[in-house]
C-alpha cells in the first residue's frame, strides 16, 4: 500500500504525512495531466474561512424567526454547542413541518459538494428528508437543465447519450472536422463530477489533431480551444448559434447536399420543418444573408462551413453553455437536426457531441460505470421545482409554473434546508435572491466554510472536508476506484453530514418530532466503514454484469486504488440505433430522431427548432444601454465557488478582484487600460473587476468567470459586489417554459472605469462572531 490517497472533482492525490499531519498533496502517478487546483485543498483545511463550531445568526438566536431577516448575511454569528444547535434544527423542521406540511421545507440544495460516495452531501440530506417525510426538492441541473428536458422528445435522455458519446479515438480514427459551438475549453476538462484518475481530454484532443482532424470554434472566445489545435475562429455574437446552424441547414439543402435516406429512414417530420426553413411558413428563408446579420458573421463564411460541413466527415460539438441561454432548449435541437441532414449520426467520428471538454469524462471510450450511491429512498412529499426559478417560488408562493407541457404550483416555503451548494454564488440576478431570501422564517446551512451561503443562514452546521473522513470516490465516466483516507482530525468541532443528520434524526425522535426508528433508519445501523463496505459491496455486484471482477473489501482497502480494464473499442453515440432503427428504436414517440415534435407542439409552441432572439443580446434594443454581452463562464482556478479563499484562486485576481476580458477596441473606447479596475453594470446590480484587454474577446462581448465570493457592499449599496460574482448582473429567467432553465448567458452590461476609491474586498474574512 502507496501513502494514503484523497480524492476531489479535479483530480486523486497521494498525501505525505508528517508527524501525523498531512503537509503535501501529490499528483496521482498515473495522471499525466493533474490540476494545480490541488495546492487549495491543503491550503483551505484550516484557517480563517473554516468554520470551527455550530453557530446561529445573533438576532435569530434571540427572537427566533422573529427576527429582522434582513440583517441574514450582515449580522454577527454567536457559537453554540452542538447542543443547542441541533435542537434548535429539530425543533424548528418539527415546527415547520407540524404547521405547514413537508412541502414547506425546500431542500433542493442544488451543488457540487465534495467527491466521495458515501459522504456526498445531497445524498445525506435526501436520505435524511425522505425519511422524516419529505421535503420540496429540486428538478434538473444548473449546467443543461433545457438539454436534459428537450432531449427526451427529440433523441433520447441526456445522460443515456452521455453514457456512450463518441469517443475521441472514434474521432481520430474516422472524423474529419470537429465543429465545436462554444469551443472546448480544457480548463472545464479538470473537472469531473465525483473525481479524475487521468486528465485525458487534452490527450484525445492532440491524438484527433495529430490524426488529420480539422477543428472550427465558433463562439465569443478565441482561447475555447487550445492553441495546439489550430483551431478557426468564427467569432459569433452570443446567443444566435440557432440562427447560424439555420443558415447552414438552408445553405446544405438549397444546395441538394442533405441525406434524403438518412432523414427517411431515421427521423421524423423533416417535411414539417423544411417550409420554416426555406421560409415558406413566414416568409423569411433561414438563408446565410438572414444569419449574417443576427450572427455578424460574413454570409460567405457560413455557405464555406455548411460546403466543408458536407464535404468531410462532421462531428458537430454543442457546449453545455449553448443550454443555458434563453430559449437554450432549441441550440440542442437545431445541433441534432443538423447532424441529420448531414446523415453522420451513429457512425463513427460523425454525428453530433454535447460537451467534449465541458468535463473529463465526456469524450472518453469509458462508459457508464455501475458505482452504487447512497441509497435515498422516495421523496413523500413529492413536490419539486425546476432547479433554477427557487428565487421565483420564494417570491411567488401559489403561482403557477410551466414545465415540460405541464402546469404546476410552487409551494409555499417556510424553511430552507442547504448543504453542499453555494446559491449565493451560483444563482442568476443574487440580488433578487438575497430579498426572495427574506421570505422565509429559517434557514439551515451546512458547510465547512463560510461561504456567502453560510453567512446568509440563520443556523450554521460546520462539516468537514474530504481529508478528515473515509470515503470511496469513484465517478461514473472514469477508471478508478479510490479508497480516500482520513488523514487528519475535523477542524475544530466540525462533524460529517452523515453524523450531523444522525443526530438530527435522533433529536427529532426524542423531542417526539419523529419516529422512534428514525436514526436507526437513518444510520442503517451502520458505521462509516461498514457502509463503505456496503457500498463497495454493491458495486462489485454490479461491475460483474459489465465484466469488471473487484477483489474483496479488506483487499481493496489495502490497495487504495483500482484502475478497470481499457475498454474494448471506441465509442459511438447512437450506433445501435443506426445499425438497426427497428431493432433498437429510441425512447421517443416515434422511436425516431424528432425533427418534428408533435409532443412539443401540444404545449402550444413550434414543434421544430425556431429561431427566437432572446431578450437581452447585442442585436436588439437593449443594446443600446447596455452594448456588451457579459458571458459568465466557469473558473479556471477553482470548481465554481469552491476554494476561492485559497492561494492558488486568488492568485488569479487582479487587485484582489475578480477580473473580466474584453476586447481592446471595447476598452479604448471606454479608456481602460489593463488591469484598471472597472465597474459592471446593468439595471439588476453592479460588480467591480479588473480588466484584462484580450485579442480572443470578440469586439462586443465581456468575459467573467463565475465563482468569486460574494461580497455585498453592505454600507453603501448592497446590489454591488465589490469582489466581482457576476450573478448580480445576470438575468433569472426561465429558458423557456419547457425546461424553465437558468439562462445565465443572456446577459447585457456596460463598463465603465471605476470612478470613485475602490471599497475593500472583505469576502474572504469571517462574519463577526458575538
Ligand atoms: N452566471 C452563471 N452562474 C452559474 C453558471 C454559469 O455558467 N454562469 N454555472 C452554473 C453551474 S453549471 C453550476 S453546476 C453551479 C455550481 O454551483 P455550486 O455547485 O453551488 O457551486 P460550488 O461552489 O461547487 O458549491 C459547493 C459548496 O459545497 C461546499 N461543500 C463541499 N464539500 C462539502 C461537504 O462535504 N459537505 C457540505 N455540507 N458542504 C460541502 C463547498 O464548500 C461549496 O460552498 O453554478 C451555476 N451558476
Ligand atoms: N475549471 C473548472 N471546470 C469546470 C467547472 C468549474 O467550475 N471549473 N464547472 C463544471 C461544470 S458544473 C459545468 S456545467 C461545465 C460547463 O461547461 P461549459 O458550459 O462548456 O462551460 P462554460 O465555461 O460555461 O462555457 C464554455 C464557453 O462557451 C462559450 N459561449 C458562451 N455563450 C455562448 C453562445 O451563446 N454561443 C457560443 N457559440 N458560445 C458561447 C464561451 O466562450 C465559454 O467560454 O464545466 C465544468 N468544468
Ligand atoms: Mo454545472
């Protein structure tokens, strides 16, 4: 057995002990490409951001849920016992719950929380829920909610399809062009939900490359690829790849170069979309010289892609951010539709991708891995939202919301029960969350750091981190299994999620709240090695029907890690579905790919792809206020919010600032040097940044990571940040009423120098403690 090993969503690390302490992190032998983002988790483990004890919001330990909500995120925190604090929690969600039912208790709790099987944060707190009786939960994700909902009736379920994506070798062995809407940026390729034993996108990338494929980035960013691909820019305005992937449609059949047996044979209603197209229904035909002006891309350009589209094997890559966008459903659509004409779906290295590089995993020969998870039971309560319009069913309790071709009501919440998520970083307009917010009595946070989120409890659990417990960390698009080490003692009294909800349940059966058998149901009457050992057991039943034979437990353990065989051959999205359309027909209505859906259609809106300009893009009226397009994209130097106190995060900020790109001709018109602080503003709110001036901007266009703590500037004007979240600018609207998802990247701003002296950044200092 190697030193212990620890595991996160960016990668497995090796830890050198010293006296019985952990002092290093190393890269995993057998990652040729690790993230530096592991200096942070060392880094982070104590310090001033750790929370140290259970602590409650002053002014609500005094008056209870009489108490002013507005000061939530201002106000000093008292330390209590855990004692007290876990009472508090079990008499207040026994209060709720007595009064208003379960459906008043929101824990959706949407996030990333840390790797590890067993103590994966949501899961606790949904085997937790649905076992005292349910709760109001969540539905779909932050990163594609309008893929996940619009899939189904168009091809398949977004993550079936993500299980067998075309594989990178599939790409190097029989691609030609990779056409990748969004680009691929491989800082997202550090990332894979629930860790990365190799970082092998760049690997696959350079093998394609090296094998003759051709790369075109099409988005706002000249750096989405990397520079070893030699990759095309075709700089389009955000938010109009409807209307180029149109143009390039009408371009390929004006020119009789679709695949009339391809369409025949595997799709459904072609025939309904070709009058939009050709603009027989509306009088506009989707050709290049419409597009050019939507997408500001020459119309010559696009009739050259849609030629060198047909004239080569195509794979056609749509990123994750396309979805989120308003109306983000139809991106996907018009992806898939365009790949049909093309007729390359389902043979290799053709067909279209939905986020090569927007994780490790994805673009990778491993399939789906048979990894058990905690066991979560069913949800009593049975009422859900679509993850992002929480802000709207804090503020709207009884109204009514559409999702997928059905009406339903938000609940009226009374509590909101959150772990392992960071809502004040990653919701859309926070300023419209912070005073939705105020709705409700209490709030309840697990963390192990104050984060924004922590700030704004009424009462704090600290947690631990991976370090200080024993877990098994395994995802389900890699090759290894790890069995992660405790290496060192919680910090302060922090306790494990599975602890804290045991206690909880053990309370609420105490005070009478709760069954009897609640913690023991809870616990399962096991400890962490022994569900651990149930949890191994269980994949290693499952592994069986997949081929993977696993040693015993105890060998394992004594092992640290495990590595599955290569797979067989390269992956093929769809293969079986080409190979024999009736023998393995799709999971949609008409067993064929939808070009045409009579589904969508019953929900009063065009059964086929549309072009819709959104509200908030360069070419409409808004524009004229705001002129720059703000793209909020993920962080290079952290997962989201995570760790942004650390070392290695704020290195990458500028005057402590988190800072933004644009283009030089937009900042000498404005007479911003680099690195001059700036100020980002639209009608929503305010940040400040820095600003970096960037060739690889496109004129027009603003770029800011997301992920930078919160830090309202409470004094003078609470709606601006003065670290630079881009989620006060952000618009929370719902991508349309299919999927209701965040549509983050439809977002209008102007810069301006900042005139006044800059307030100093206090997001990563710790509230006041009474
Ligand atoms: N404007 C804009 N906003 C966006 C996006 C965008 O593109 N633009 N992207 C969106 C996307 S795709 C996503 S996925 C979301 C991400 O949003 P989140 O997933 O909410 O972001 P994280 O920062 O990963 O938050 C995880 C939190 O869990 C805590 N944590 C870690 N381990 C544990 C644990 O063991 N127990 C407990 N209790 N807590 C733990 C961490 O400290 C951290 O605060 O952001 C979304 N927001
Ligand atoms: N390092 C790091 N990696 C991560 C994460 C992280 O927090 N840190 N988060 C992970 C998560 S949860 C997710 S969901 C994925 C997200 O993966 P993606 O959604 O692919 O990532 P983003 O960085 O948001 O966006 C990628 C690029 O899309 C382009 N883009 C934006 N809007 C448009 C548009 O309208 N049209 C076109 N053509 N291009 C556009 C931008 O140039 C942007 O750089 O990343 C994952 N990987
Ligand atoms: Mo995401």
């Amino acid at each position: 057995m190697g030193r212990p090993l620890t595991s996160s969503h960016w990668g497995i690390y090796r830890v050198e002990l010293e006296n019985g302490q952990p002092v290093k992190l190393t890269p995993f032998e057998d990652d040729p490409a690790p993230s530096p983002i592991r200096s942070a988790i060392l880094d982070t483990r104590t310090g001033p951001c750790r929370i140290a004890q259970p602590m409650v919001r002053r002014s609500y330990l005094e008056k209870s849920v009489n108490a002013d909500r507005a000061l939530r995120g201002q106000e000093a925190f008292v330390p209590v016992s855990w004692e007290t604090a876990l009472d508090l929690v079990a008499s207040e969600l026994g209060r709720i719950r007595d009064d208003f039912g379960h459906e008043a208790i929101y824990a959706g709790s949407y996030g990333w929380a840390s790797a590890g099987r067993f103590h994966h944060a949501q899961s606790q707190l949904r085997r937790f829920m649905n076992l005292f009786g349910g709760c109001t939960t969540a539905r779909d994700s932050y990163s594609y909610a309008a893929a996940e909902v619009i899939l189904p009736h168009i091809v398949g379920p977004m993550a079936k399809l993500i299980e067998t994506h075309t594989s990178w070798r599939s790409i190097a062995e029989a691609g030609g062009l990779v056409i990748a809407f969004g680009g691929m940026a491989l800082r997202n390729s550090q990332m894979n939900a629930g860790g990365v034993g190799r970082h092998s996108q760049s690997e696959g990338m350079r093998a394609a490359k090296a094998a003759g494929i051709k790369f075109i980035n099409i988005g706002p960013c000249n750096s989405d690829v990397e520079d070893e691909l030699n990759a095309d820019w075709i700089a389009i305005r955000p938010n109009t790849d409807v209307a180029l992937m149109l143009a390039l449609a009408h371009t390929v059949v004006s020119e009789d170069r679709h695949d009339r047996e391809f369409l025949a044979q595997y799709c459904q209603g072609f025939e309904k979309f070709l009058p939009y197209l050709m603009g027989e229904t509306d009088g506009q035909p989707k050709s290049a010289e419409w597009a050019a002006h939507i997408c500001g891309i020459k119309a010559t350009e696009i009739i050259q892609l849609s030629r060198a589209m047909v004239e080569n094997p195509t794979f056609l890559n749509g990123s994750w951010s396309l979805t989120r966008q308003e109306n983000g459903e139809q991106p996907i659509w018009m992806l898939v539709v365009l790949a049909c004409l093309l007729g390359g779906i389902g043979k290799p290295g053709t067909g279209f991708g939905l986020g090569l590089g927007a994780v490790n995993g994805v673009g990778s020969d491993r399939g789906y891995l048979p990894w058990a998870a905690l066991p979560t039971g069913k949800n009593p309560a049975n009422r859900f939202i679509p993850v992002s319009r929480i802000s709207d069913m804090l503020i709207n309790p009884g109204a009514s919301f559409r999702y997928d071709g059905k009406i339903y009501t938000y609940p009226d919440i009374r509590l909101v029960y959150w772990v392992g998520g960071n809502p004040f970083h990653h919701h859309q307009d926070i300023n419209r969350l912070r005073r939705a917010w105020q709705n409700v009595e209490t709030v309840v946070v697990h963390e192990p750091f104050w984060t924004a989120t922590a700030r704004h409890a009424d009462i704090v659990l600290p947690t631990t981190v991976a370090l200080e417990r024993n877990d098994l960390a395994a995802s389900t698009r890699d090759d290894y299994l790890i069995a992660m080490q405790k290496v060192a003692e919680p910090f302060g009294e922090a306790r494990n999620d599975h602890d804290i909800f045991a206690e909880i349940a053990f309370h609420l059966s105490r005070k009478g709240l709760g069954r009897k058998s609640l913690p023991s149901e809870f616990t399962g009457e096991l400890d962490e090695k022994g569900w651990l050992k149930k949890l191994y057991e269980e994949s290693r039943e499952r592994g069986k029907h997949y081929g993977h034979i696993l040693p015993e437990f105890e060998d394992f353990l004594e092992l640290g890690t495990l590595r599955l065989g290569p797979p067989r051959k390269p992956r093929v999205m769809l293969e079986k579905f080409r190979a024999d359309p009736l023998d393995a027909p799709l999971s949609t209505p008409s067993g064929r790919i939808e070009i045409f859906s009579a589904k969508i259609e019953s929900f009063n809106l065009p059964g086929h792809p549309v072009w819709r300009a959104p509200t908030e893009w360069l070419g409409g009226s808004l524009a004229g206020k705001y002129p720059l397009h703000l793209i909020t994209h993920q962080p290079d130097r952290r997962l989201h919010s995570q760790l942004d106190q650390s070392t290695h995060s704020r290195a990458g900020k500028i005057h402590a600032r988190e800072p933004c790109r644009l283009n030089p001709n937009d900042a000498k018109s404005r007479n911003i040097q680099n690195k001059d602080l700036v100020r980002l503003y639209n009608k929503r709110g305010a940040c400040i940044s820095a600003a970096l001036i960037d060739e690889n901007v496109r004129p027009g266009v603003v770029m800011m990571a997301t992920g930078a703590w919160y830090d309202p500037d409470w004094e003078n004007d609470p709606d601006l940040c003065k670290h630079g979240n881009p989620n006060v600018l952000t618009r929370d609207h719902p991508t349309s009423e299919i999927a209701a998802g965040p549509s983050a990247l439809s977002c209008l701003v102007e810069i301006a120098l900042l005139a006044d002296e800059a307030p100093r950044v206090t997001a990563h200092e710790p509230p006041p403690l009474a």
